[in-house]
C-alpha cells in the first residue's frame, strides 16, 4: 500500500492537523523512516506553511489545540513542533509526550533547521563530517588550546548553525563553525 494510500485511510481523507479535505499530500515528520507511522497527511494549507514556503497564519493553527491530542504520534509531534515554532508555550505545558516521542521531537531539530551550519568557506557541514581547524583556539574550562590544523571528525550539529561539537584531546567541547574548514 502506498504511503499516501496509507494516510488516507488512518485520517479517513481529511488533513491531520486542520481536517480540511483539500489539496491532500503525505508530510514525512523527519527524521523519518518513510513509513505511515512516521508522515502525516496534510492540506494544501498546512503543508506550505509546516515546510516553511508559506508564512505562518496564526488564526489557522488553532486547530492545533485540536491535533496536539491525537492519538497518531506522528501528527502530536509535528503538533508540538509547531507550537513551538508558534511560540505558544501554553499548550506546549498542556502536552504530554512519551518518551519516544520527546526523542524524535528533539531528533528532528537538527534537520529541520531552516538555516544550514556552515564552514570558515560557506561549505555546508553535516553530522558525521571531519573538520579541520583553522585557528589556535583557546577552550574554555577544559585548559588546553585546540590548535590550528587539528582535525576533528565525526562532528555533531547543534541547535545553533554557529556552532558543532566535536572531540579534541578526547575532550567534547563546542567549536564555532567559522573557524573550522571541511576536511
Ligand atoms: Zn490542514
């Protein structure tokens, strides 16, 4: 059964968070594993504006202190997301998230930051990438320099494109991606 086929039937044809039965795509709440259980089906409303093509109209996403109780995981954690986006911190102390479902909350920051995490030369860094440190840099609290020419693979991104962490001297500490280059 196809992904959207799949949706369909779970949301009987309607959008997930507003129940609009228009414009009807599969959304994928990354990180995702492409499956139904983790993409929510939405209208031709919603989706623009959860993929952040389209502004965020606040009067529309009233329907979330509807969709934030679904039962559907994937559709509370989108739910979640867009409050938070929406700065609505009210309902956010309202919801309840399991464990899991705190975890891909948390997992999906990352990927869906809008604004990419960048090198010393605009190279876009992604987890998992090696560096190369292009400046002595004095680490704060841990007492040692990280100096310049110091490789530092397996990077880990954080919520601030400014900033990866990485291991130098064994220890993990915070680096500011401007002074890093793609190794
Ligand atoms: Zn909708």
């Amino acid at each position: 059964m196809s992904l959207l086929v799949s949706l369909e039937q779970r949301s009987g044809n309607k959008c997930e968070l507003c129940g609009s039965s228009e414009d009807l795509s599969a959304y994928e709440v990354a990180p995702s594993d492409g499956s139904a259980d983790q993409a929510v089906l939405l209208c031709g409303v919603c989706k623009p504006q959860v993929e952040g093509s389209a502004e965020m109209d606040e009067s529309h996403w009233h329907c979330l202190n509807d969709s934030m109780w679904s039962e559907v995981p994937a559709v509370k954690v989108l739910s979640y997301r867009l409050l938070k986006r929406l700065g609505n911190q009210e309902m956010l102390d309202m919801m309840y998230l399991e464990e899991d479902e705190k975890a891909w909350v948390e997992a999906g920051q990352s990927s869906e930051n809008s604004e990419p995490t960048r090198d010393s030369n605009g190279t876009i860094l992604n987890a998992g990438d090696s560096v190369t440190i292009i400046k002595d840099l004095e680490v704060k609290g841990a007492g040692f320099t990280a100096k310049r020419g110091t490789v530092v693979k397996n990077i880990a991104l954080t919520d601030n494109p400014e900033q990866i962490e990485g291991r130098v001297n064994g220890v993990r500490i915070v680096l500011l991606s401007k002074f890093l280059k793609k190794a």
